[in-house]
C-alpha cells in the first residue's frame, strides 16, 4: 500500500518531502502485529513501509512519530527499542499536549535531550495550545535541530482559527507572526 501511494505521487509530481510511518506510533501500528508489547513486529513493519517510501525516492526524509512531547523516560526507550531493531529514520516528531504530555519545561528538556542523544532534527508535529511557547522551544533547540511545527485541527482543538463557516478569525494571524519571529529573522 505505501509503495503504491508513494508511486502514485510521483507520477503526479507530488512526491512529499516527508514520510512518517504510522501516526503516533508509540503504542504500536497494525495490531496485533505491531503492538509496542510486540517491538520486533512494529520494527519489522516500520522497516517495511519506509523501505516501501525510499524505494520509489531515496531522498525522501523519513520521520518517527511519537506522542510523547514531554515524556523524555518513555521517548528514549521507545527510540531505543527501535534503533535496537534496526528502524533507520532522519528526524524526530513529537505530539505534544499539555494535558497529556506534561508542562512546556517537560517538552523542552525531553527536545533538547533527544537532540544531545540522537542528533537528528526534531519537529513538534501535533500540537494545538501554546503556539508561541511550543515554536520558541522548537526553534532554540541546539545546533538548530529543532526544525519546527504543525498546528493540529485548527477548525475545533482547544483554539480554532476557523469557525464552522471556514471563516478564519484574528487567532489565524499568530501564523504571520510566527513566521516573521523564528524563520524570516533567522
């Protein structure tokens, strides 16, 4: 399925710069096969769908998603269990809400950790409150590792930026400030 979607893609000349395999991963994908209790069969599927995406193009960054924004204990053993298992990925994603996940220090020692540990880029990839304070940690994480973030349902979670009209309100406009403050200034 991945290697048809990806080739699918391609032949309309939208191949994506990014591929993660499985959304969330941390509790598994495809069970019972991948279940996270069952580590070889989740390594053995991740293995075959990103080998599926670099198949059809090899420049294809892959990233290994987590929601495990401020859980460094539980992100390193996953990680850990995967590099073990010989899953090969370039960058790091992050879901990160508070009322799950823990407090912005939670996030922003378990990103900068993660960093020191792995040298890959890392990405906040799901998140919806705290927009200022969740981009400023993503983009002070050393040697410029922190490569940014992806807002999450922006229609309905916890701060919309459209009503049910599609009408965008002022709240979209912290997008153009975000933009200006940690990439248009770099």
């Amino acid at each position: 399925y991945t290697k048809k979607v990806m080739q699918e893609l391609k032949d309309q000349r939208t191949v994506p710069d990014m591929v993660q395999v499985g959304n969330e991963i941390n509790h598994g994908i495809v069970w019972p096969e991948g279940n996270v209790n069952n580590p070889d069969g989740l390594a053995q599927l991740l293995n075959a769908g990103m080998s599926a995406v670099k198949s059809v193009d090899p420049n294809v960054v892959m990233m290994l998603h987590v929601a495990l924004g401020g859980q460094n204990h539980e992100t390193v053993n996953f990680i850990d269990n995967m590099i073990a298992r010989g899953v090969s990925f370039d960058v790091i994603g992050e879901s990160f809400y508070p009322k799950w996940h823990g407090t912005l220090d939670d996030l922003r020692d378990n990103l900068n950790d993660l960093v020191r540990r792995y040298n890959k880029d890392v990405i906040v990839v799901e998140y919806s409150q705290l927009k200022d304070e969740v981009n400023k940690i993503a983009f002070e994480l050393p040697g410029g590792k922190g490569k940014g973030t992806f807002i999450w349902e922006p229609l309905s979670t916890w701060e919309p930026v459209f009503d049910q009209d599609g009408k965008s309100n002022n709240l979209l406009l912290k997008y153009d400030e975000l933009t200006n403050k940690f990439i248009m200034n770099k």
